[in-house]
C-alpha cells in the first residue's frame, strides 16, 4: 500500500514547530487580502528580514499562476521565497533556516 502524502497543515505545522524551537515566529497570515500570498511569513530576530514560504504537498504540485505571480513580485522587492514540497523538503528547509542563524 503506497505511503499516504502528509497535509500540508501538518508540513506546516512541522516547519512553525521547527522555527519557533529555534526562537523565530512562522506566521499563516490567513487574513490576507492578497491571493497567491506565500502561506508562511517568517521571523526570527537574528535574520533582519522575513522569510516568506509557499507549502505545496508533494514535489508533483505546482505554484498556481497567482501564486507564481506573487512570488516574483516578493523576489522583485529583494526578499526571500521558498517553495517547500512534501516533508523532505521541509526538513531541508530547516537545515538551510538553521545555517542562516549561524552567520
């Protein structure tokens, strides 16, 4: 029986815990008027910018064309986005937030 594909609340989930044991803050802004608006805002007082990721559920989903949208326009604006798929990836994505608490 194949694996089952974790929600993506509960990759969420995993990186808010992840980033709040490191002493930042992963906010889901759910009161945005902004569609496409990555699903993550993340802050942590050592990284003097926020972190904004977009959480898809597998490495087989896609941003949508708003979201992609978005996502340039942040990038445009000199911030960080990451698209994060599936729980691999999420796990990378904290090493990589790890390292940047180093510098």
């Amino acid at each position: 029986m194949p694996k089952s594909l974790p929600l993506e609340k509960q990759i969420r989930q995993f990186i808010q815990a992840e980033v709040r044991k490191l002493g930042g803050k992963a906010w889901l802004l759910v009161e945005n008027n902004r569609r496409g608006f990555p699903d993550l805002t993340i802050l942590h007082p050592l990284i003097r910018h926020a972190i904004f990721v977009e959480l898809k559920r597998s490495e087989l989903q896609h941003t949508t064309p708003q979201q992609t949208y978005v996502i340039q326009e942040l990038k445009n604006l000199g911030q960080d986005v990451y698209v994060v798929k599936g729980t691999e990836q999420a796990r990378e994505f904290i090493e990589m937030f790890k390292s940047l608490l180093k510098k």
